[in-house]
C-alpha cells in the first residue's frame, strides 16, 4: 500500500497561528511557519499511527475515533 504524503500550507498554518496572537505587532516569520508545518504533519502522521496500532491490538479491521481517543492523551504528553 503506498503511502500518501501530508502536507500542510504555510499560508494556512500562518492564518492559524496568527489568530491566536494576543497584540497586533506579534509577527510570525515564513521559517516559524514551516517548522510548524513540519511539526504538525509528524504530529498527524505519528497519531495515525498509533491509532492503527490501538486497532490491531483489540483485534479491529479499520481505525475508529475511539481509537484516536485511546492513544491522544499520551501523543499529547510525548509532544
């Protein structure tokens, strides 16, 4: 099975990031905005698969939400 590459914009990834900021000075610069790109593609990518691994271990043909529930917590403390 091929695997699909994931990418996100970095014009998306600015928007997002710059809606949270507090003041209007706050600027992000193009490389901040690839790095998080970067991080969040590895963040996806290692949530997929450890939610795939959750599923093989109760013996389950596809990957439910329930897995992704199962695993977030500790995706969360490894980031």
């Amino acid at each position: 099975m091929a695997e699909k590459e994931v990418t996100f914009k970095k014009e998306t990834v600015s928007k997002l990031l710059t809606s949270f900021f507090k003041e209007e000075k706050t600027k992000l610069s193009g490389n901040a905005a690839l790095l998080m790109a970067e991080m969040l593609k590895v963040f996806v990518q290692e949530a997929a698969q450890r939610s795939l691994k959750q599923a093989d271990t109760e013996d389950c043909d596809q990957v439910d939400i329930e897995h992704l529930e199962k695993i977030l917590p500790q995706l969360l403390l490894d980031f």
